[in-house]
C-alpha cells in the first residue's frame, strides 16, 4: 500500500509539476537561427520516419525517482491519436492500483489503493489555457512530434527559429506564448532527440526534459519506447522513465475510463504537489 501510494504521489507530481512551469518564467538559450531552406529538409525526415496515426498499445515499465527515493512499477500505456493517452499501473502483474487518462476535454488520475482521484477539464483551469497547455501538448510528448502550445496540434515551419550543429537541427519557438519550446532533432533520421519545455521570462523556474531514449519499429514507422521525462528546480528533482515493450498498431480499441464514484474521494493536484515538495 504505501510502496502504490508513493508511486501515486510522483505520478502526479510529474504532471502537476509540469503544468506548474506554465505559472512561472525563464528563458531557454536561444541559437542563431541558420535560415529557411534548412526547414524542408527536417519537416521532409519527420513526415517520413515517425508514426503519428491510429492506436498503440503496449506494456510499460515506469521507473520513478523523486527526491533520491526510487520505485519501478509496471503496467501499460495505450495511446489513441487526437482522443487519449492511457497508463495504467499494475501491481503483482495483474491488479490496476493506479490509472492516468488524458483527452482532449480533461486528464484524470484514479488512485485505485486510496481510493481517491483527480480530474481536471483544461477549460477551468486558467493558467493552462493562458499558456495553450493541453492534451495536444502531452500528446506531442508521448508521440515524439513537434508542437507549439495552444494551436491544437498544429505548427508552421515559420513558428520556429532553425538552427544546426553537427548532429541536429535545433528548432526553438519563436515569441508569443507563455512557454517556450525547443526541440533536438537528429539530422540523419528527422527524428526528436529531446524536447525542453520553459516559461518566458526570468527567474527560477521547474524545467521540463523529454527525452527520447530509443525508438522502436511500428509498422515500418519510428515509434519512441523508451522516453525519459526529468523536472529540475521545483523542490525536488523528479525522474520518469518509461519503457514500452509488445508494442502493437491498431490491435485494439481502447475505453475511456468513466469518472469514480462511490467510496472515491476527489482530491486536488495542488494540494498533492504541495505534500510531495515540501
């Protein structure tokens, strides 16, 4: 029980905690940008390498670390295009304790041992709609795409300053939003080796890293399976890493998960942060 409850805890550190950055302000080190003509040919590689259509399904592995204490769990994450994104944490290989669900209406965290939940509609949330985070942006996350907040999934090659170095193309989001974006993408195969999240501004803010540890081969497509998900300068350090294996394409439909009700206690995020950082 309590090993379940601290897995709880981080999980929803993890994702209160990036949505806290939307409340704050830095800057991420620009680079001088290298001209248009470098667009096509990284806009090309990404359209061709990556697979951003249908439902995956797969098992997973979390590996949590927060403040030095570590934990891994397994379970599965189920990922439908434009609708939902879905983990489910197991314990003892068959009973769920935990579950996150993401739409494009609300995320919710049911907390299966404690019995309580959390569920939040982006529209009532102010700070999320000001700085355009929402189920798109976390989508982009777990799919390994390009995005600039707010616009729903959509971006021009004109929404970002281009630069390169030996390896990469460097795509940093021009002014405009309350976050700024930037995102390491590998010259050779067009795909993201890194996305750095940050608000605009200046002072001491939560960092958000996503990186892309390996991609594996989904129907002649790049799909990430392992992705590592770091938060620095909120308190205490968090790290995610998630390792999907038995990954399939369209192999099954996948439920949305109906609101607890009964003996289920509705929690706030906030005040969970607040318990877990301080």
């Amino acid at each position: 029980m309590k090993r379940m409850n601290f897995v709880w805890g981080v999980l929803i550190a993890a994702f209160v905690l990036l949505l806290s950055a939307c409340r704050s302000t830095k800057n991420i080190t620009q680079t001088e940008p290298q001209g248009e003509g470098s667009a096509v040919e990284w806009v090309d590689k990404m359209a061709l390498s990556g697979l951003k259509e249908g439902t995956v399904t797969s098992k997973m592995n979390l590996d949590l670390n927060l403040g030095g204490k570590s934990l891994s769990v397994g379970g599965s994450c189920n990922l439908k295009r434009n609708e939902v994104i879905q983990l489910s944490l197991v314990a003892m290989g068959f009973m769920e304790v935990g579950r996150l669900e993401f739409t494009p209406q609300y995320m919710m965290m049911v907390n299966r041992m404690g019995r309580e939940y959390v569920k939040v509609d982006y529209a009532d949330v102010p700070y999320l709609q000001q700085a355009g985070v929402d189920f798109y942006t976390l989508q982009a996350l777990f799919w390994s795409d390009v995005f600039v907040p707010g616009q729903e999934g959509r971006w021009q090659e004109q929404d970002f300053t281009i630069s390169k170095n030996q390896e990469s193309t460097i795509l940093t989001s021009k002014a405009g939003s309350l976050l700024q974006c930037q995102f390491v993408v590998d010259l050779l195969t067009g795909l993201i080796r890194n996305t750095s999240i940050v608000a605009t501004g200046q002072g001491s803010v939560p960092r958000l890293n996503w990186t892309y540890q390996h991609f594996a081969n989904v129907e002649q497509k790049s799909f990430p399976d392992k992705m590592q998900l770091s938060v620095t300068g909120a308190g205490k350090d968090l790290t995610a890493v998630f390792s999907l294996s038995n990954l399939k394409w369209n192999a099954k439909s996948i439920e949305l998960t109906p609101e607890p009700g009964g003996k289920y206690k509705r929690v706030s995020p906030d005040l969970i942060l607040k318990q877990l950082i301080k």
